[in-house]
C-alpha cells in the first residue's frame, strides 16, 4: 500500500477544501445515488473546529477524507461525506478513514450514538465492522437540519413521499462510548454473578 498518513485535519489542511468537494461531487456522479453536495465553506469549517479526518500520501497529494456532524443537541453524531480518492482507492483506505472518523467521533462525543444513512454497500460492510446494526428511520435523529442536508440528493422525493420514514438508504447506528462501557461492566457483572451462583452450589 502507498505510504499514506491518516490525521485528524487541521487549519494547514483548509486548502484542499475545494478538491475534497470536486470529489465528492464527481463520485455522487458515478454512482448516480445520493451524496448530499458540500461547499468548500462548509469543508473548511469542519476542518476548523476539529471534525474532520484527512488522509494524505508522502507528497501531501489528498488522498481521502471524512467529518463529523453533530445533531439533536448532541445525542447523535454522524461521519459523513466519506471520499477516496479515485488514484487511492481498492486500498483499503476507506475502512481506515471510517474507522479513524468513528473513533475520534466517539473520544470527542462520548455521550453521543453514532449513525449514518448510505447507499453504498462498501459503507454498510465498514459500519457493521465498526459496530452498528441497521435500523429504521425512526430510531435515528430527528433533528430536521440533518434531514435537509438530503435536499441537494437525486433521491430526496423518495424520502418526502414516504414521510422521512424510508428512502433507498440503509439507517444504520452504533452505541455511545459510554452506553458500550456500561454493556462491558454489565456483562463482566452478569458473568460473575454466574460464576458466584455456580461456586456458592
């Protein structure tokens, strides 16, 4: 694989903003399903307030990206706007770029479940990796903003015919950090309750 660096992007990344959105508006292209258009401004003010992950090679030549939304008064957070490069791709960059969004999501937002809506299958193989599980529309945020960013989608009548409930999408979501700490520490007390219950016959 290219030597390339994954890091949470920083104000010395502001400049690719611009190529970031070439490419996630070139990719929707492709694909001919949803990615929900960003302006540079947008990019750049992810970038700014720490909620963004860039990966670049050696030579500084932009190789994918990801960032983090917030919604709901902080009960969700998302990673959106995944891209790989079109010279980078089939290098398993796009897992790591997920995986690094997700964990720096859930350090920064621990109270916060993590979701996404996608239509990509790519995508849905990651975030199960990663701990989600796919749900309903109704089990992900409802705060409309979110839901306005489907505005600039090919696919976004689909989603007001059926009420915001259903779209082509896959709703998929991931616990908390603190909602998987306290699963382990139920979990390690349910095991030892058992093994107390099994030593005390």
């Amino acid at each position: 694989m290219k030597q390339i660096k994954i890091l949470i992007a920083g104000k010395e990344h502001l400049e690719y903003a611009e190529e970031i959105c070439d490419v996630i508006a070139d990719s929707a292209k492709v694909r001919g399903t949803g990615i929900a258009k960003r302006k540079p401004e947008y990019i750049r003010q992810k970038i700014t307030n720490n909620n963004a992950v860039i990966a670049l090679d050696k030579h500084g030549i932009f190789a994918g990206f990801c960032y983090i939304e917030t919604w709901g008064h902080g009960e969700y957070v998302s990673n959106s706007g995944l891209i790989v490069h079109p010279s980078f791709r089939k290098l398993g960059l796009a897992k790591k770029i997920k995986k690094k969004a997700f964990n720096h999501a859930r350090e920064k937002y621990p109270l916060a479940r993590v979701f996404g809506i996608t239509t990509s299958l790519p995508v849905m193989k990651i975030n199960h990796e990663l701990g989600y599980h796919p749900v309903t529309f109704s089990e992900l945020t409802d705060d409309q903003t979110f839901w306005s960013g489907c505005k600039s989608c090919p696919n976004f009548d689909i989603l007001t015919r059926n009420e915001q409930k259903m779209c082509l999408c896959v709703g998929m979501v991931a616990p908390s950090k603190k909602e998987e700490e306290a699963r382990k520490i139920f979990g390690k007390n349910k095991k030892a309750a058992k093994i107390q219950k099994k030593q005390s016959k």
